[in-house]
C-alpha cells in the first residue's frame, strides 16, 4: 500500500486495482479536498475531485420556455408549443 500514495505535482495517484482495493481511503482524500489521478496500465483514465457546495444544483439549467418564445413570439404560448411548431412546418411548406 505504499505506492499508494504517490504526489506528482501536489497531486495523487492510484491505479484502478488500488483503487478498487482502497476505496474508502482514496474517497477519504477527495473528501479532504486532495484530487486523485486514476491510471490504468501508467494511463492517467480518470481524475477524481471533490464535489462543489451543492452539487448539481449549481448547474444552471437551460430555459427552454423562454427559447421558444424567442424563436416563435407570444404565439408558442397562447397555442402551445406543439402548435407552433405544426404552423411552422405548415408555413415552410
């Protein structure tokens, strides 16, 4: 288990077995704030890093309501979006 702790660049590093053999202590380093590099045959395959304060909810979603108001005016709203989207196609025909 001494090479599994190896720092290259303030940075450490495990193999998959090691990984797979030592996952709790790997994910005790991620929880302390360190990042991980994961390699498969001396092939960096994966990094593992701690998660932000909340996750995915930070990550803003897109708003597809407003998009499609963008692209078809009011009229996406007040006939639906499925009956713009048919007048569209009517309309390029």
């Amino acid at each position: 288990m001494n090479a599994l702790c190896v720092n290259w660049l303030d940075m450490k590093t495990a193999t998959v077995r090691e990984v797979q053999h030592h996952l709790r202590k790997i994910l005790a380093w991620v929880e302390n704030g360190e990042e991980v590099l994961v390699t498969r045959r001396n092939k960096t395959v994966a990094r593992l890093v701690p998660s932000g304060p909340s996750g995915l909810a930070s990550v803003p979603l897109p708003d597809f309501a407003a998009r499609a108001r963008a692209i078809w005016g009011s009229q996406s709203k007040e006939a639906g979006l499925s009956n713009a989207i048919l007048t569209e196609r009517d309309e390029r025909s």
